[in-house]
C-alpha cells in the first residue's frame, strides 16, 4: 500500500479545511462520530500559525460545537491543528457525494496529512472518480486520476469506466474517446459497460451514427450488447426520427434473444404510428402482449390515435373499448384523440356525446375537444353551433388557443362571413393569443374570394412586417387570388422574391397555369408559360405538357390537342438567319 498526501480540499482562499461543495448552496452532510473522538474538541484558540494553512493570518474564533459531531463554522467544517482527526475518520468522507474542491490551481495536499498517515487505497480512488464524475467535477476528476498516476495505482476496469462515465455526463466526449483508446491498448479490455457509456455520450451530442458504429464494433470482438445498448441507440434513432434504424434494432434484439423492454415497443409502437403505418404498429402491439408484458394507457392512445387519423376509426373504437376492459383508464388523451378522429370522419354527433360525457363526469377537457369540435362543425356547415361551443370554452374555464381561433375563423370565411372573421382575428390580438402563419392564410384566402384583393394583400404585408415567414400554402393562397384577380405579373413578382427562401412549392407555376386555365383565361395562361421559360425556371417540354393538362382538365380538349400536334413552346421559327422558339401565346393568337 503506499502512502500519499491525497486529501484535496485546502485552498489558500480557506481560513480552515473546507469539505464543501463549489456553489455556496451545497447542501453540507453532517458525519456523525461515534465513539465521542478522544482528544479536546472544546480547547482554547489557537495561536496563529503558517502550517498547514497557507496564507492565514488567524484563525477563526472557536466553532460552535455540536454533541457527538464534527464541529461545524459558517456551514463549513473546522479541524484546527489542535485536534487532527485519526485516519479512519476522514476515510468516511471519501464516500460521500457532497465532496468538491476549489480551483486545481490550488489543489495542493496539506503537509499535516503525511502526519496522519492518509493513504489513498483503489476502492478509495474508485469512489471519488464516481462521486466527482457524478457532480460533474471534471476536473478534481482528473486530480483524483493524475494522483492516482503519481502513486503508481494501476487503474482498473472499474476506475476506468467511472471516468468515462463521469467524461460522458459532463460532454467531454473527445476525452472520452482517448480514455477509451488507452483502454484499447493497454492491458485493460473495454466491457459492455464501457461500449454503453460510450454509445451514450455520442447519442448525447447528435453523433448517432458514430455510436451504431460502437455496436458494430463490439461485434467484431465477439462482444455482446445488452439491452442497454439497444435503448440507448433506438431512443437516439427515435429522436432524430429515424424509425427504420429503430426498427431494425429492435428486430435485432428478438433474433439475438435479448430481452426487449416495454419501453423498447413503447418507442417503435410511436415510430411506426407517426409514419402512418398503424396496422403495423398494431402487429407489434399484439407481439407485445404475446410476450407477456403489460401495456399501458400511451400504447394504447398511440394507436387509437393513428388508426383515427388514417380514417379507420372502427378499430380506434374497438381499440378504446379494449383498453377499458384491460382495466385501464382512458385519460383527457385518449378521449381527445376519440373525438378528434369522429369530427374528421364527420360523426360529429357521436363526438359531442363523448366530448359531453367528459364533462359530465369532470374529465379535463382541453382545448384539444374544442378545436377539433369546432373545426368539425364549422367543415360541416353548422358555424353557428362552432361559434357558440366557442364562446362556451371561456365560461367553462378553459381559454381558446390559436388552434380553435383559427379553427372559427375558417369556418367563417368559407362560408362568406369575412367581416365576422376579422373581428375574431383583432380579437386574437387584443387577448394575446398568437397569430401564426395559418390565420394570415386563412383570411388571404377568404378575402380573394370575396374579390376584397387590396385587403388581402395587406395582410400578406403585414404578415410580412411582423416577422412570419411565409409557407408553401400561404404563397399558394396569394398567387392564386393574384391571378384569379388578374395581377399574374404581381404574383410572378412575389415568386421571385422567396424563391431564395426555399418555401416556393416545386409546383408553384403549375398551380397558376392550372387556375387560370380553370376560370377561361387561356391567354394569361400561355402568357405565363411563356414568363416561366423565359426566366430560364423550367424546361419547355414540362411547361408544355402541364399546359396540355391543363387545357383537358378545363374542357378546352380542342385546344389541348392542337398544342399537342403542334410545335408551339418547343419548336422553333426561322427568321432569316435567327431562329425564335414559338411562343405558348400563339395558340389562343393563331
């Protein structure tokens, strides 16, 4: 065993040895003695003194003393020279949690600890490498391991993965790494632990594909990951979205026998539904309970969910059903997501009753009822009854947000009630509820039906003014109204200018031919396609055939076939000795 001066909490800024966390906050554990210590603890001040405390003048008057404690001043605890404590009494403190120290600059053994004969053991070591790693204390961490180094303690397997361990947890994954390749080449192996802590750290820091590389890794040295392993990378996987990398995890699990934890088909249950593949989900669902484990209400209102938005809202039904019987309660959830899926299947009636039923028997009823209720009548054409269950939210205590707002002022402007709409919308502004991109749309929209197009292109500006950024819907709203209104050149102007923003939709232009060739005006439509092959932003021939398309699905068939048989937007005309391609404009001229 070999002796050393490890205890590292004096600092020249300490009046005493202090065993207290960094942050004046730290809770400070109380260690009680028992047998009561056999020296004085009650004896005179001391004179003042230059060892073991550096740059103190005085000491500080005597601590108040506490029966069968350590004596304990200004939330700190006190040993003056006058009464060292034996060895086996700090040796307690190295276990503790609480343990910190001052900057490593001043990390500088005291000499009265050679005087007591401290020795720093490898279980002694271990524990603080844990308890520092614990707290996030990289670097009385790393005190602790060049000690550790200087007394020639060959760390062991265990001392190595509570290093990385604590490594991991502060986000110094590149010293990590290093730790990791001293483990690679030296006598000491890595284990699964220290592949886990590993994989973790880089799932921490977004590196997802460098921790799959660690598993693949450990199998090239007949390693075998646990369960640990696999969740830590599918809980990575699902977070970026990546379902079929979990998915693929979770399949390898089964084949190499590994345990699979509720958690793990919790997650690909998730992935699965969000993609729209609730059947599949569902097939998991039922591998699940074959397996013996117990479901719960999430898994449940997962794929109720999903079955309701893709329409098959029977077995949502028979799936709310099952879990009632299963001795489950459904929660606010799992009702929200029962009548939102009715409403969007338009059995509003059977919505309502379920959405009374929650009331009736004080179930939390969120603004979640409300909006989809209210976005289902107001589709239905019953916006008188959406106004009222609008105004009813407020009395029964629950504030609409911008989705029900949004949900009525739709509803409004569809069926021409712009100006009952506009109300609603300043007094979104007036209570403080957010404006998003959506009701700008909305109302862009209704307000080009009602050929109010100057006001509608104020909003577009003001929406503009206030920081929204635009979205493919809501450029699709204007550039419609624009060239239904006749503003074709307005439009292609609005165009040019997000295009550089990346929210033009790639059928942008496709949208407007079509319009325009919808309402009659065939002329401005082939004036259009000519703009668009002029400014060099698509090819003729696709310009060409979604004018043909257009023409046929307008009914102008004559002249969809004369395009079709004719050189006109791809061929050319020689005019002495320059050829001109022939204008899409020349069909309705000709």
């Amino acid at each position: 065993m070999v002796k050393a001066n490890v205890f590292p909490f004096i600092s020249s800024r300490s009046s005493a040895l202090c065993l207290t966390g960094r942050h004046p906050k730290t809770l400070i554990r109380r260690t009680q003695v028992k047998p009561l210590p056999p020296f004085n603890l009650s004896g005179p001040q001391s004179p003042p003194l230059s060892s073991p405390y550096r740059n103190v003048e005085s000491l500080p008057k005597p601590p108040k003393l506490l029966s069968n404690s350590i004596s304990i001043f200004s939330s700190r605890f006190i040993f003056t020279p006058s009464y060292l404590p034996p060895p086996e009494w700090i040796e307690p403190f190295i276990n503790v949690s609480d343990l910190a120290s001052t900057n490593p600059q001043d990390l500088q053994p005291s000499p009265w600890l050679k005087e007591i004969g401290f020795v720093m053991s490898m279980s002694s070591a271990n524990s603080l490498i844990k308890n520092f790693g614990g707290l996030g204390l990289v670097e009385e961490l790393l005190w602790v391991w060049r000690r550790m180094k200087e007394n020639g303690i060959e760390p062991s397997l265990y001392t190595y993965n509570f290093l990385l361990n604590g490594l991991v947890n502060s986000m110094f994954i590149e010293s990590a790494e290093r730790v990791f390749e001293v483990m690679e080449n030296g006598k000491i192996r890595a284990d699964v632990v220290s592949y886990n802590t590993m994989i973790k750290g880089y799932c921490k820091v977004g590196k997802t594909q460098k921790a799959m590389e660690m598993l693949r890794a450990m199998e090239t040295i007949s390693l075998e990951p646990d369960k640990i392993t696999y969740m830590t990378l599918m809980q990575a996987c699902y977070s970026e979205g990546n379902f079929d990398s979990c998915l693929s995890l979770y399949h390898e699990m089964g084949e190499k026998g590994c345990e699979v934890p509720p958690h793990a088909y919790s997650l690909i249950i998730g992935g699965l539904c969000k993609e729209g593949k609730c059947l599949e989900g569902y097939a998991v669902f039922e591998n699940m309970i074959r397996n013996g484990l117990r479901t719960n209400v999430v898994i449940y209102t997962t794929l109720i969910d999903a079955f309701a938005k893709c329409g098959r809202m029977e077995e949502a039904l028979k799936l709310f059903e099952r879990m009632k019987a299963d001795g489950l309660e459904p929660d606010e959830v799992s009702y929200g997501a029962i009548v939102n899926g009715l409403c969007k299947s338009g059995r509003l009636d059977e919505a309502m009753e379920y959405f009374r039923f929650c009331r009736a028997n004080q179930g939390a009823v969120n603004a979640l009822f409300y909006s989809s209720l209210i976005d289902g009548l107001g589709k239905s054409g019953r916006v008188d009854e959406a106004q009222k269950l609008f105004e009813d939210m407020a009395v029964k205590g629950c504030p609409p947000d911008s989705y029900c707002y949004n949900a009525l002022i739709d509803a409004l402007a569809k069926c021409g009630r712009v100006n009952e709409a506009l109300e609603l919308f300043n007094r979104m502004d007036d209570e403080g509820c957010d404006q998003t991109v959506y009701t700008y749309t909305i109302l862009i929209s209704g307000l080009f039906r009602e050929h109010r197009n100057e006001e509608a292109l104020k909003f577009w500006d003001m929406m503009i003014d206030k920081g929204i950024t635009p979205t493919a819907a809501s450029f699709r709203a204007l550039s419609i109204g624009l060239c239904l209104s006749g503003k074709v050149t307005r439009a292609c102007k609005i165009l040019d200018d997000l295009a550089p923003m990346g929210i033009i939709p790639d059928t942008a232009f496709e949208d407007m031919i079509h319009v325009l060739c919808k309402a009659g005006r065939v002329k401005e439509a082939c004036k259009l396609a000519d703009g668009i092959v002029d400014r060099g932003r698509e090819i003729p021939g696709r310009i060409r055939t979604v004018l043909i398309n257009a023409l046929r699905k307008a009914g102008s068939a004559d002249l969809a076939m004369k395009l079709m048989h004719s050189k006109i937007g791809i061929g050319y005309d020689r005019m002495g000795s320059i050829k001109k391609r022939v204008k899409f404009r020349t069909l309705v001229e000709s």
